[in-house]
C-alpha cells in the first residue's frame, strides 16, 4: 500500500455532548482526527497516527476512519481508557478531558519510511499539552522539518494549555511551521491583553516566512503571507452548528494546496467553503471533494 501524502498527528476522541438536560449523544472527534477525515474525502491520500482505546468508543473511530479513506497503518490501539471529552454545555462551551489512551502513542510503531513520502505533517490541539505525548509531538515536528517535509500548526486553544504551552510550546511550533492556522479566540488566549494586529506582529516574529491563515467565523479569513495579506469572507448557508468549522477549513488550506490549486485566493475560497460546508451539518462534519465543488460552483460570486 502507498504511503500518505499527509500525516495528521494527534489526538481522536469520543464527544459526549449535552443537548437537553441529562440527555447525551456521543460522536467520534478530536482536532487532529477531524482534519485527517476532512483531508481524505477532499481527494488527498491520509493518515490519522494516534493511539485510540480497544473498546467500543475506538472501534468507532476506527470504523469512520476507515469509511473516509484514512491509511490504515497510522492507528495505534492500546488497552487503557478511552480520551473523553465531556461537553455539559456548547453554548457557551464548556469541557473536560478523561481518559489516557492517546499518551500511549509510540513514533517508533509508524511505518517505516512514512517520513520519506509524507508531504506535509499537521499539528493541533490538546496532543501538544498533554504529557508525554506532547514531547513526543514536537520531536516529531522536528524530525519532519529536518528531513525536508513541510509541517502545519493550529493551536486549536482549549482550557487544559497552561503557562508552559504559551510560552515554549506555541513559540517553538510555530517557528517550526510552513503553515499557521489560527482563529481570533485562539489569539486572544495565546496573547492576552494584545490587539489583533498587536499579537499578529509578534508572530510573525516568530516565523517571518509561514503563511498564517487567521479565521474570524462568521468574518472570514485572512491569509498573511510575508509580502501580502488575502481577505476572504465567510460563504453564507443555512448553520446547524459550528463544531468542526475551523478543522474543516484548516483540512481545505491543505488539501486545496496537495491538490494543486496554484493561486491563494482560490486556496482560500476552497477552504472557506470547507468550513461553511461544516456549519451545514451538526457535528464535525468532513465535507467531501464534490461538495466543495458543488457549493463553489453556486457560490462564485462570493
């Protein structure tokens, strides 16, 4: 079997999300795993490499990686508890974290000559604050860089990053990444007490070369390249809930260049329609190729 051209490497996890009081639904997700899903149903050969739970909730994820293309030789099953992420409420957010199955994932368990194919290597989320994986993770990003592949950053900011993460962690990935993502959120968490443009200045400092793709929701996006700035607005449709967008826009960013797309503006509306195509659907929805195609072809005036 050929080897993916995207490596997505992280955490994939169980959402046990509250609509009603004391009703529960659970749905497969976690940053890393949604962007890996989105990226194989947009037509790019991918791989999930994490370690998931032996049970039920790891069979799942397993089983949607499989539906949605995913390279098979990435997944890590391990017997310890399922990583949960508990969701009482979604609006305003709140969550906790249980469960350790994805801190047994072990580098030296992947494929062997992965790094030698693999175009691009993504990085996101809580993988990176959580102990030992997060080492693990940026030793990785280093051995990638090294080697000559391109890496991806999305902080992806959630409560469980600390002191250490702002300061080591974000600085050094970020130094580390041909490609930044991030949203207005993630900014305000990451620089606290700095203006947009105040805390888009320090990093660039950082990384003076990366392309840093900043998302407003509803507001668009923002590609900063290092001699220019691209503006793209939100395609409007019809919201079920946003959970995802930002994953799905980052896996369109990705896929839109893996698929040759030469020119930033349709890069950006490719992934602008990934992110809206999301919003369609409750959940992290992973659009598919013909989707996108489909709602751009509608919406080219936008």
């Amino acid at each position: 079997m050929l080897l993916p051209r995207a490596v997505v490497f992280g955490e994939a996890l169980t959402d046990l999300v509250q609509g009603l009081p004391g009703q529960w639904k659970g749905y497969p997700g976690g940053a890393p795993w949604n962007v890996a899903r989105a990226l194989s149903r947009l037509g790019v050969s991918s791989a999930f490499a994490g370690s998931v739970s032996t049970d039920s909730l790891g069979d799942e994820i397993v089983r949607q990686s499989e539906t949605a293309g995913l390279h098979g030789g990435f997944f890590q099953r391990v017997d310890r508890d399922p990583l949960v992420a508990i969701v009482p409420s979604s609006r305003p957010p709140r969550y906790f974290f249980a469960g350790d199955a994805d801190l047994f994932f072990d580098p030296d368990l992947l494929p062997q000559g992965w790094i030698d194919q693999a175009e691009v290597c993504h990085f996101s989320c809580i993988s990176l604050a959580r102990q030992p994986l997060a080492d693990r993770l940026v030793k990785l990003a280093r051995q990638a860089k090294g080697q000559g592949q391109r890496i991806s950053y999305d902080p992806n900011w959630r409560n469980l990053m600390d002191s250490h993460y702002r300061e080591q962690t974000f600085p050094t990935m970020s130094a580390l990444a041909d490609m930044i993502k991030l949203s207005d959120e993630d900014l305000r968490h990451i620089y606290p007490g700095l203006t947009e443009s105040q805390a888009m200045y320090e990093l660039r400092a950082l990384n003076p070369q990366a392309q840093i793709l900043f998302t407003r929701g509803e507001h668009g996006m923002v590609l900063h390249t290092p001699d220019n700035q691209y503006q793209q607005p939100a395609i409007a449709v019809d919201v079920a809930d946003t959970v995802g967008a930002g994953d799905a826009c980052m896996a369109g960013w990705l896929a839109a260049d893996l698929l040759g797309i030469a020119d930033l503006k349709e890069r950006l509306r490719f992934s602008a329609a990934c992110a809206s195509l999301s919003c369609r659907h409750a959940g992290a929805h992973a659009p598919a190729l013909a989707e996108v195609k489909d709602l751009l072809g509608t919406f080219r005036g936008v």
